[in-house]
C-alpha cells in the first residue's frame, strides 16, 4: 500500500513534465531568417535546373546538410500570390520555362512583398524545403519558406 502512495506521485510529476516540455517544443518561436547568413546564394534559373537535371543530388545538396539550408535566390518576379489569409508567395523564375521558385513570405515582411512588382529583379532568402516535379509539362516547382526579401532592384 505504502508503494502505490509513493508510485501515484511519481507517475504524475513524469506526467506533468512530459506535458510541460511538449508544450514548450510546440510553441517554440520561429527564428527569422532577416539576420541569419545565407548558406548559398545561386539563381533562381540556376536552383532549378540542379533539380531538373538531378532531383536526387540536388536533395542531398540543400536538404541533406543540416534542418536548415538556408538560400538566397535572385531573380525576376514571376507572379505575386496573396492568399485568403493575406499571406504572400513570390514566385521566381524566368520566362523561358514554366519551373519556378516559389517563396513563401514570413508575415512581418508581407508589406515588402506587397511593393514587389512582377518582372523587377529581387533577392529572397529562405529555407528549402524541397522540390515538386511535375510530369506533365507544366513546370516543376523548388519550395522555399519563412522567406525574407533582402533586395530588391
């Protein structure tokens, strides 16, 4: 009897704690990206062509290395998307192809995605995230977020 009164508080404290740290991991703020250093700096023509000529080595190139590979692409504004919930996606890439970059913007800096305009030349640094190949001709996607503008020209 005495080992079930010790047993009972000890499976609850174990409890709380695991309750505890999982609530602290789940709300854990995401770093923006405004003063970290870029690992790459490649063009948008350029990322995409590393993963239409090889997905698998251009994966281990920028996912394989560490959580976050963080890139800095140049290149022209395709198209400007705000979704329903006001968030922005700048879409990077030439006009000669259908492949693109598609940046999702962090919230404080959707007013800097908002002045972009389509064809202007700009630099965005973000995560990749991964690569969206698509078979049927309509262009291939490389996927980066918490995107932050860096210059815009």
């Amino acid at each position: 009897m005495k080992k079930k009164r010790i047993l009972l508080p000890a499976v609850l404290i174990l409890i709380a704690a695991a309750v505890f740290v999982g609530y602290k991991i789940y709300n854990k703020p995401v770093k923006s990206l405004t003063s970290s250093t870029a690992d790459l700096k490649i063009t948008a023509t350029d990322l995409i062509k590393k993963f239409e000529t090889n997905e698998a080595v251009a994966n281990k190139e920028f996912l394989g290395k560490k959580t976050d590979f963080i890139i800095t692409v140049s290149g022209a504004v395709k198209e400007i998307i705000k979704d329903e919930r006001g968030a922005y996606t700048v879409v990077l890439g030439g006009n000669s192809t259908r492949s693109s970059v598609r940046c999702s913007i962090d919230s404080l800096h959707n007013q800097q995605a908002a002045s972009l305009k389509t064809g202007s030349n700009v630099s965005i640094k973000g995560a990749i995230t991964g690569f969206m190949m698509n078979d049927l001709g309509i262009g291939s996607d490389v996927v980066l977020n918490r995107c932050v503008i860096e210059v815009k020209n």
